[in-house]
C-alpha cells in the first residue's frame, strides 16, 4: 500500500478541492430564502409590500445555472484544464466566484443582481468541470472511489450549511 502521509496529503488535498463543491450547494441552499425575505424584496427589488414576481425569481436562480452551463461546457472547461492545468483553474474558478458573490453582495436592483447570478454560475460551472477531475487523477486507484465522491458530499455539505 501507500505510506500513511501520502494518503494523509492526497485525502486533504481532494478535500481541498471539494470547496468548490461545497460552495454550490451552498448558493443551491442559500438563494430561495434570500428571495423571500423583507429585506431583499425592500433593497434589491424596491417592493414595500408582496413577493419577487415570478419571472424575476426564475431568473435569478436560473442564470446560476445558465452561467454553469456556460463554464462546463466542453468547448470552454478543455480550455482552461489543457491550457491553464487543473490548479490553476481551480483557484481561477474559486476567485471568479469571490467576484460573483461580491457582485450580488453589492447590489441594489436587479440588474446587478442577476450579473453576479450570472459570474458565480460560470465560476461553479468551471469548478464542477475541473474538480472532479483532479480528485480522480491525483488519486491512487486504492482511493479513488472515495475520492470521487467528495464531490456530491461536498455539494449536500453547502446545502446543509445553508
């Protein structure tokens, strides 16, 4: 087998890694009440009294995903795995992230908003795309499984953070 240190190294690196997975789930957890309470529907949509219409909710939680798609996308996600390397993209998704959350952090109408929507779901996107990867290539094939599915766990983690 593998030294103790080894698999200690590669088990906290792929736990690392899993952060990405982790922040998905938490904007999967976190959005839906967002929506809903006062102080959104006062400061970002302007309304005193009612709810988000329905068509503004959808697009908000949808241009997430849309910007994920976007990033994983194979044309673009190959880009940045052959070219910048797994790491490299791994901080880059993880930084366009921090980008797209102080975007919507800042915001104080939709539009804004629904940009930063947008940039977070590229950054999950790319991340989604490069991360499962780097755990299934770093990993020795003794761990490999178990590495894999950081991933999922990472993602009901966030969720349950939310």
């Amino acid at each position: 087998g593998m030294p103790c240190d080894k698999q200690l190294r590669v088990a906290l690196v792929a736990l690392f890694a899993t952060m990405g997975s982790t922040l998905f789930g938490l904007d999967i957890g976190y959005i839906g009440p967002i929506i809903e309470s006062k102080s959104f529907k006062y400061d970002v949509e302007h309304l005193e009294h009612g709810n988000v219409s329905s068509q503004t909710e959808g697009l908000i939680v949808s241009l997430f995903s849309i910007g994920a798609i976007f990033t994983a996308f194979p044309v673009i996600s190959s880009y940045f795995i052959d070219e910048w390397g797994r790491k490299k993209s791994i901080m880059a998704g993880s930084a366009v992230f921090v980008v797209g959350s102080i975007i919507q952090l800042t915001c104080n109408g939709n539009r804004q908003l629904f940009v930063g929507r947008f940039v977070s779901g590229m950054a999950i996107g790319l991340l989604s795309a490069v991360i499962v990867l780097y755990q299934s290539e770093m990993a020795p094939a003794s761990m490999r499984g178990a590495l894999s599915t950081l991933y999922q766990l990472g993602i009901t983690f966030g969720i349950l953070l939310a």
